[in-house]
C-alpha cells in the first residue's frame, strides 16, 4: 500500500518557529521529522496512562454529561469561551 502525506498547518509565534529551527538544526533533523517524533512520543505517553489511569466520579460525571450534551457552554472564541468558563 502506498503512503500519502496530509499537509498540516500550524500558526505559531515567529519566536517560537525560530526555536523549532535552532532544535532542527542543532539535532540536524527536518522541522518534519522533529514534529512526528513529537506525536510519537505524545501516543506513546497516552498509552501508557490510559492503562493506569482511572477516571475519579468528578471526570465520570464530566464525560458522562459531555456524551448525553447537557450543560455545555458555546462560545466564538477562545477567549469568550473562557468567559463563559470563569462565571
């Protein structure tokens, strides 16, 4: 089977942009292969807490809520929605 490439954009502050080309460059890796081996890293740490983690009642009520829609807040931005979340 033939693998495809999905593009992705990311906005992030040009100091941040010029950080991730000084760890590329330092490492001597592609800003792509930096990025993949930090979602790499990021499932495999999922992994590992999804077996040992258990939800508390507080977080079951949450997810329980969330899946039959009850109580949650809309909002245009994040900003606003923060807003909303502080009240």
């Amino acid at each position: 089977m033939r693998k495809t490439n999905t593009r992705v954009t990311v906005d992030i502050p040009t100091i941040d942009h010029k950080k991730l080309k000084l760890l590329a460059a330092y490492q001597g890796k592609s800003m792509r292969k930096i990025f993949i081996e930090l979602i790499e890293q990021g499932l495999e740490q999922y992994q590992e807490c999804s077996h040992n983690h258990t939800p508390n009642d507080v977080t079951k009520k949450a997810l329980e809520s969330t899946k039959l829609k009850k109580g949650l807040k809309k909002a245009g931005t994040v900003e606003e929605l923060f807003e909303k979340l502080a009240k």
